[in-house]
C-alpha cells in the first residue's frame, strides 16, 4: 500500500470517529443534503436585492465561465461548498455545480467532453474542500492529460495530493495547519512554477479568523477572498477571449 493510499485510510478512520461522536451527540444532520443546507443558511442570510434586466443582462455579458465545487467526506462538514455555488449563481450568474468527492473521474470527462465541444473557451474553475480540495486536483491533472486548461483552482484545507499541474493558470490554497496530520491543511507546488501562480494563505495568521478542517469552507473571510479571486479570473478570462 503506497503512502496516499496509507493517508487515505488513515482519514477515513479518523473521520468516522468523529462522525460517530457526532452522531451520539446530536450535532451533526445526517441528511447531508442541499436542501437542508439551503434552508438554514437562508435563515441567517438577509434578503437580497433583486438585480435589474440591464443589471442581469449586462452580468451575463461580461461574466461568462464553470465554476465546479467539490465536497469532501460524506458531505457532512462541506457545506461551504453548495454556499460558494449559491454565491457565484447569484452573483455573477455563471453556471456553478457541486458534486462529491468520489466523482472526480466523472467530471473530468463531463468537462473534458464539453470542452472539446465548445467553440468558444470560456474560464474554467475548480473548488474543493478537504478530500474535495485533493481530489479536484486530480480532475486537474486528468484535464491535462486531455490538454484542457484551467483558469483557477481554488483548494481548501487540502491535505495530500499538493502537486499541482501546469495547465492551472492559478491556483488558491486556503489552508490551516494543525496538530492532527489527516486534518491539517498543507501548502501546494506546482509542477512548472513557470506555468501556475500560486497563491498558498495560511487563514490561521488572521485574527478575526477562527476555524478548523471542518469549519473553514464555511467562513465569511475564506468565502469573500474565494469570492474575489473567482470574479477577478472571470473578468480577466472574458477579457483575453473577447
């Protein structure tokens, strides 16, 4: 058994630990769902304005591009992640789908296959938590076997597969490190530091910032910084294809 391999087992043990104390306790919904995501998060979410016709046009303009977020463990703790998707639907009305882990292979080929269909190339970027981060990395490495690039790849609280591939353009790295190695954030390389910008921001250096492998996707500080890179790759992506 190689070393990821060894890692990985190690997480799941460590992660059905605390699921199983989370579940004596009461402390976790097992539904795991969207829609119970959607529903909490819309209590504690004051009401927006509604964008105008020119507004809605004008965004749909100049906004064009795939966000993919990617969710880790058993969906659980990720939430964070149908919270980004909402965010960039809402915001800067570009398509932005969660999926889980374990599909990474799938969406490699479903971007793959739209890509390679597509006349005009628009941004595509990849979010992912904890075994979401490691695995959207993968996607990323399976999109440069297929020579697809990729405008930004956002990992949070990545914990193995750190090395990223020279078809990513950026590459945001929100991390934490900690005490338990299965659940400490780590920084990323790149292949060609030539060919990838990355960004590696230990969130534990700020002060208004208090989390941990299971709450950071969920932070406002975490999500704005997320927020901003993704308009700012959305805007220079349309820029450099108009």
């Amino acid at each position: 058994m190689n070393y990821f391999n060894v890692n990985q087992v190690r997480f799941f043990k460590a992660f059905l630990l605390i699921l199983v104390a989370s579940v004596i306790t009461s402390c976790v919904d097992l539904s795991g769902s969207r829609s119970s995501y959607r529903k909490n998060h819309s209590t504690q979410t004051p009401p927006q304005k509604v964008a105008t016709a020119s507004q809605q046009k004008k965004a749909i303009a100049t906004k064009q591009g795939r966000v993919y977020t990617m969710l880790g463990g058993l969906g659980l703790f990720s939430k964070g992640m149908y919270r980004l998707s909402d965010s960039v639907n809402d915001t800067f009305h570009v398509p932005a789908n969660s999926s889980m882990w374990y599909n990474a292979g799938h969406l490699s080929q479903q971007i793959i296959n739209r890509y390679y269909k597509e006349k005009v190339h628009t941004p595509i970027i990849l979010v992912g938590h904890s075994l979401g981060a490691n695995e959207q990395i993968k996607v990323a490495r399976n999109l440069n076997a297929a020579g697809v690039p990729v405008d930004l790849l956002v990992t949070v609280d990545a914990v193995s597969q750190t090395i990223v591939p020279p078809n990513v353009k950026e590459a945001l790295n929100m991390y934490k490190p900690g005490f338990v190695p299965m659940f400490s954030g780590l920084k990323l390389r790149a292949v060609n530091p030539q060919a990838t910008k990355i960004y590696n921001v230990n969130v534990g250096e700020f002060k208004s910032v208090k989390v941990n492998h299971f709450t950071i996707d969920k932070d406002d500080t975490v999500q704005a910084m997320i927020m901003d890179k993704i308009d700012k790759v959305l805007v220079d992506g349309n820029k450099k294809r108009a």
